[in-house]
C-alpha cells in the first residue's frame, strides 16, 4: 500500500498561463509514452519479477512515476488556470474545456483517453525488461520533443528533471536485466526459451 | 507523492488455486467499475475540488483506491499460480495466457482492456462528486456479484472487506457533498449552475 | 417500439454559422457526457428496474433523450451548413470534414468516436440509478461550459432548455432512488447487500 | 422526436432459459454488425441525404433498426433470466455476469462494447448508401450465423423475422440508391465526382 | 509472401511544405476510409472467397492497397520535412508532434489510431464484397474532400491518381460480386440464404 | 510497393482441426504482439531512421512480419476449416463465429480487435528501435505461451519457425541499434539528446 506525502517529488511554479503548452504538455498525463501508462506498466509487471530486488525495482520505480502524474497533472493545471472561454478558443483548448473544463484528465495531445493498450504485461522478465527499456526511451522522446516547445524556465526545469529521471530508470532496468540475463540458469523452468 | 509501505490494507492468503475466480476477480482490476479505475478517478478530479478538505478528501480514498488495485492484483496472482496448461485450457484462461502468461494486466472479465473512458472528469465539483457516488455502488454491486461466485473463505474475505470499503467511502463522499451545496453560494463565480 | 413524429422537442433555427461552436456541441452528441450516451444508458437500463414505474421511468427519458440527440444533431448540421474549405480550416474543423464532409457523426469534442464504455449497466437499481443521477449532473456541466463559449442567442436557447431537462431529469431519478431505497425489503432475494 | 409505443414489433416469448445463446445473440445488440449500430448509423446519415425522400427513409429505417434493439434485448433478458451464479459459470456468462449481473448492455459476443467505429457517415450519399447496403448484408449474415446455433422455435422466429428485415431495408436502400445514381447531374455541385 | 520492390507505385515529390495538409491527408493512412484499413480488409477477408478468382482478387487489390499506405506515408512525410516547431504549432501540428516527432504514424485527422473495428470480415463472401464496394465508395469521398483542401498541383496529382484507383476497385469487386451472384447455387451448402 | 510471390515463407499444413488452438493462435494475428502490429510498427517507423541501412532494415523485416502475418492466418484458416456449429460452441469459439463465421479478423484470444495502440512512432530512432527490441521479445514470449499449448507437431512447426525469426530479427535490431549509437554525433542536430 501507499501513503501520500504532501509534496511534489520536484517543485512545480509555473508562473505564466500558457494553454498551448498545457495541451501538449497532457500528454505525458494520458498518451502512449507518459507518465500513468509508465506506472501502471511497472506496478503491474513487478508480480512476475524473477526475485525480490526485481519486484522491489518494480514497485520504486513504478512508485515514482506516480509521483510524475502528480507533477505533469500540476503542472497542467497551473498552466490553465483561469482561462477565459475566448482564451480557451484561441488556443484551440475550448474542445478539451468542453468535457472536462478546467480539470485535469488523462488525454493524449491529440484527446484521445488512455488505454492499457499502451503497455504490456506478459509474464516473461525479459520481455517485460526490454519493454521497460523502450518505455523509458519514448518518455524521454516525448520530453526532448516538448523542451523544443517553449522557452519558458518554469516548464523547462520539471520537464528536464522529468526527462532526467527516465534516463536514469533506463539504466536501473538494463542493469537489472543484465543481471537476470547472466542468471537464466537458475530460472529454466519457467522461462524456457532465451533469446 | 507517495511512498511504498510493503503490506497489504488487509491480508490476502488464498491457498486453493481458482483459475475462473481469477477471470471474474480481474474485473476489479482492470473493469468499467474497478479499483484502477476509482483510483484514477479521484486522484485527478481533486485538483477543482473546491475546498482543500475536498482535495484531501480524494487525495485520500484515490491512495486507498491504489492499495485496493494491490490487493485485487495480489488475489489474481494468487489464485493463477503454478497453474498448467491444460488446466488454463479448462477453466477457459489460456486466451489471457497467450498474452499475459502468469502476469498480471489490467483487464476486465472478458478481456477487454481499462480505458480512462470509464471515468469522467468535469471540473464541476457536485458532477464529479455524484460520479464518484455512482462509482462506489457500481464497485459493489460487482463485488456482490463476486461473492455470488464462490464459496471459499479465503477469497470471500478480502471481497467483503473491499465491499464494506466501497460503502464507508460511498458515504463520505455523500457527506461531502452535502456540505459543499449548502455553501454554493461561495462559489458562485466558478460554477455558475447549480442544481 | 418508437413511432418518429416529424418535429423537434424544441426548436433549432440558427441563422449564424459558428464552425468552432458546432465543433464543441458535438460533444453532446458523441462525448462521454451526451445525448447519445444518456439514451443508450437508460434504454438498456430500464430491463431490471425493479418496478413497473421504474421501466417505464427509464423508457420515458430514454426516448427524450433521442428528441435530444435529434436537436443536438440539428444544430450541428445547422451550424456548418454551407462551410467553405477556407472557413473549415480556419476553424479546425478540416480535420472532421476530412473523413465525415458536412455529415453528422457522433465524437466528442476533440473528434473520438462514441463508445459504450462511457455508460455502465450493471443489473443493480440503486447503482444504476446514482449513475444516472451523476449523468444527468455531468451533462448539465458540458451545457454550462457550452452556454459560456458563445453569446448567439439561437445556439443559447436549445442548450438552456437542454439543461434545464437534465435538471428535471435529475430530480425525477432522485425521486424513484429514493421510493425504492426505501422498499428495499421486499427486493432483498435480487438484491442481497443495499448501502 | 419519437413516441414510445409500448409493444415490441414482433412477439418475443422464450420459455427456455439458454444462457449460450443470449451470449451470442447479444452480438447482435452490441456487436459490429448489430441492430443498435444500424440504427445510429442511419439516424446520424439522414441530414446529408440529397431529398426529402432519402431522409424520410432513412428515418424511418433507423426507427425499425431501434424497435429491433428492443427485440434483442427482450431476448438476451429472457434468455437469461434466473441464471444461477453455478449456471452462468458452466456457460462462460458469468464473466458478463461480473460486470452486468443480469443486466442488459451493449457488447459483442465477445464482450467488447459497442463504438461509433463500427459505422460511418461521410456526407456523400452515394457512400453512405452503399454502406448501408453492408451493413444489411452483414446483418443478414450474423442473423444465419445465429440460426445455425440453434433449433429453439422461440429463439427462431425473432431471428428470422429480423433476418426478413434485413434483406427488405437491403432492397429500399439499392432502390433508393438507384434512383439518385440517375440524377446525380442535379447533386452535382455538392458531390462533384459520381463514379 | 511479398517482396518489396523500391519504387512507388505513382510518384511522389512534394515541393512545398503543408502541415495542415499533411494533418489532413494522414486521415487515409490511419483513418476510418483509409488505405490502410483497406489493405487490411481485402487481404484477411480474402480467405473466404468462394473461387480462386476470387481469393486471387481480393490478393491483388489488397496488395496494391499497401502501395497506396506508402504513398499517404511519404506524402505525410514530405509535407512535414523539417518543420520548425513554431510551424507546428501555428498549424496546430504540435499535439502529433508531440507524441510521433516527425514520425508517420496511423492516425485518422483528428489523431485517432488505427482501430480494426473500421472493417469487418463475416466469412459470407456476398457480404464481405458488399463491405468493399462501400470501403471504395467511401474511400473516394474522403479523396475528393481532400482534393477540395488543396490547390497545390504537387499534392492533387497523387491523390487524383489514388482516387480513380478506388473508382477502378469499386468496378472490379462489382463485376466479380456479380459473377458470384449468378452462381450462387453452386454454394448453397456454404451460403444458405442468398438475398 | 509490394509484389505477391504466392507462397508461404513456411509451409503451414495442419491435418487436425483444433478449434481452442485457433482461438489462441489469432491472438498473433490481431493481439498486442502479434504479427500485424510488428508488420505496421516496422514499416511506419522506417521513415525517420537516420539511414539508408536503417531505413532498409525496417522495410525488409516489416516486410517478412506481413508474411508471417499471412501464415497465421493460414493457420487460423486450417484449424477451424469444416468445424460444425455443434463443436464451435463447445470450444467456446462461438463467439467469434457469430461475428466472423469462418473468415480470419484481426483480434487477440480475447476477441478485442487490433489497435494502432499497441506500437509507436516517435520519430526518435533510438526510441523506436528500442521498441522493436521489445516487440521482439514479446513476440517470442507469446509464442513460447502458444507452444506449451499443443502437442501437435503440425502446429508446433511453423510455431517454432516464427519464434526463431523473432530471435534473429531481434539480433538484427539491436546490432543497428549499437552501430547508430556509436554514430550519433553525426545526427546531433535531429536528435539532441541522446541517452
């Protein structure tokens, strides 16, 4: 179980509304390569991890991308707040205010809701591993992909840091997976076939 | 953020495997009314609550709603393990195993992946409070349905006690709300119409 | 079955072409807070309402709510009728004409398909009834933030009565919830565990 | 608008509960080529149809296609009704169960819920038509997948009636079809290019 | 099996950047009409054929259709070479940028992906070929609104050429669907009910 | 473009029919690993790999994936081939007979239709090519799944051929992976941030 700490994993001040950015910016909330998919990835694989410090990596990594949604869904929050409606329709946000005003709901930038089809689950560790690889990769994507939208300092420090975190997590799960790679033995039963 | 305590909210120990109560159980992971669901529901909707008792108040059951997700997926696991093929192919699971193996993924009873489409995020605090009213007698009435399902005390426990969960949040939220109608008129300028 | 009378519940006559408007009050046609999705919801609800005054409650909404999909679907068609391609991009709204031309189809505001996943039906009165409850309190928050984007008083009149039914609409739900929370007894064999 | 008459447009009365039956015949309430489908595709083409025959048409065919989601409903609930929980297991329902009880929702026989992108509405008349000519073909197919499934004269005689409808709206659709293929010089500045 | 041949099927060369086009245009890559869904639809339902013509047909055109996915791929591709972020946004551009870079990836206009359920296969060849008329009827619609977007004669040539494809297509799956026709009692033990 | 070579790149002749086989095996076809969704990914990342060896390697295993796309299908084909209404249902495969009869539809073992959800495009290399890392240890993973499902060796043949080439395609990606990441000063200017 989790217990909530009051505060952000990294401050989050955004002092200039910027609705463009916020509609870009949600998709790291609710679009293929963000933030809740990445946690419910990891939260769920960690069942089928081969040993302890594996499900632990799981459960701590898949721990702090919650506490990435919290930072992405501030920070979208912080860039929307109070909007007028003409604001709205100018920066083409109206149709994503006409659902959810000015809440916060996990979209893709395009609007699409998020789907568990985002991310897989398949009982094998390397598998799961490698796809963990390629999560952090296409977060990081999408990051260097949004720093490229705006000059803004107060966007540009979470989303860097944020960026930052997925390089790290990257090497977390391939030093893993190395590990386990030069473990196969031990692991045949249930895993029969290595690549 | 959040920070990982390693328990469960109550103790799951299912010692007789069960492959069909896992495929109706993983509804309350993955499905319209499960525990994933909920968890998303609250833990965004509290960013346009208007008081900060409001905030807390989802910022709390949407933790809880995350140690509910744990359990459920700690009950799947449990009632899967060690399984054979054969026995996958009885009880009708081996179209789950194709794709997931032993692992656990996010879907409902027949299959069908969790999309943020189950739940709704209006900014409108009354709308999203009665919404979240819905969700808690949706969320019983499927672990009613659960219960019909199966005799075994080891699995009957933990779904009792998530049901007794749903009703005690179901009627924090009904107090909740009550309170923020009768001061609608503080917030008039934010939600013009209420009803 | 349903006998089509050839006139609108309310009138629609909108002289003034408004792409960006019909672009948002689509969503009450096609969105997760519709029309649409409130006449399917309660038209397939009404099965097990455990009262004769239930069904035909359910029936009676239900089919207005098809008057309302009509009105929706009008003021759509009305609104775009005879856009130029020039218009249709200035207005973003070349992305729809792309794949429906000047048709009527049933997305929510940020152009997704309508799915059922927006709607629960669970076989439970009292769940099903506080969904709809919450509803009718959603649909009233879209007609709210719809009636702030513009200032046409053709486009604002059918979205004030629209409004205003789901208000009524509300009630009438409300009052039926509470009429058989308080038979509940003699539903006890259906109906085991009542909050 | 529409009026709700309180009878179904052809008898059905099933006096054999059959709870793989109501599995499959639910496909056609939900599924892709089923009756609620057909009547949303209708209902949303009609406002681009080139006369005021082809929109009364399609009205009214949309109309039957909503009277012929009240037969398949009534028959999945009679089919199903009473199920005990051991029953609805044997038969693979009570994954549906889970989620619906003995409710009444729209999926497909396996279990996906109904989208919009099972139809489309293109504004050209010409297009839609001939996917209305589809979609009855595809109907009438489901219809004789359904009947190979079983020989219970209650469950036969809706099947077929439905299926008779199918072929007579395939027949109305080609007519009217044809009729505006011949006068496709009078259309021809809205749809430039007839094949 | 296939074997890719290094050219395309009609030229392609964009001079001139259009990145509201190529928002456009990606509708017949990924969209509901699009050459992709088509590819997708002819080559699985051409199983079911009752001929090998038949099955050879469906082959044949099917494959054509994944030249024409190529085509649309580096049509999008041209018409966003290089882009400068500001570009994309201004084009409203940025919301696919953010998640697909400069990237070609299967979405409708309004950046829905790719969802099977755009097509259909029912085994009944009548059917099928009925599915395929509409899939060319429709495709074609969506050509000539795109052709109605654009004035630039580097764009309109391909999709001038694609369109009259569908054209062609449309009299191919007619001719041979009305070859079946006239044979229809040589099958009748696969096709019970011919309309 | 594409040239049809009619054969198989792996005979497929399966004698026995085995209809819970098929429902497991066309999870390969249309599931979240599977054939097609590797097929796509592949030939929609290729557009943006920084070389001519890049940009070859994708088309030509996206282009041996579409192969073997039509060899599960093939398969699928034959292990259902003659099945009576009587033996689908007992095998639970009812279900997707009533939508699908004997044609071959993209969907997993669960009966959920392909989506475009299941791959991404990011445009970053790195990122996609990591993908495919994964794409490729999830495809081996699912086929290890299918083959402790069957004993047949008609099956378990061109099974095995399948998961060999997910080995040597994933070995093909990632020596190209390593030889860009060596190289990548020389893309500095489209990809800034390498990990």
């Amino acid at each position: 179980m989790w217990l909530y700490d009051k505060k952000l994993e990294f401050p989050v001040n955004i002092r200039r509304k910027d609705l463009k950015m916020a509609k870009y910016i949600i998709s790291q909330l609710g679009g293929p390569e963000g933030e809740l998919a990445a946690a419910l990835r990891y939260l769920h694989q960690r069942y089928t991890m081969p040993t302890d410090e594996g499900k632990a990596l799981l459960t701590d990594i898949g721990t702090e991308e919650l506490a990435h949604v919290e930072m992405i869904a501030t920070m979208v929050y912080q860039l929307t707040r109070g909007a007028t409606p003409e604001e709205l329709k100018t920066a083409d946000l109206a149709t994503y205010y006409t659902d959810h005003g000015d809440g916060v709901y996990p979209v893709n930038a395009s609007g699409v809701p998020l789907t568990a089809a985002y991310f897989s689950v398949t009982g094998d560790p390397i598998a799961d591993l490698t796809e963990d690889l390629a999560a952090e990769q296409k977060a990081r994507t999408v990051y260097e992909h949004l720093m490229t939208l705006t000059d803004d300092p107060d966007i540009l420090a979470p989303l860097s840091f944020l960026r930052q975190r997925e390089v790290i997590h990257y090497h977390r799960f391939l030093e893993y997976l190395n590990k386990i790679q030069s473990m196969k033995d031990q692991f045949k039963r249930a895993y029969l076939f290595f690549i």
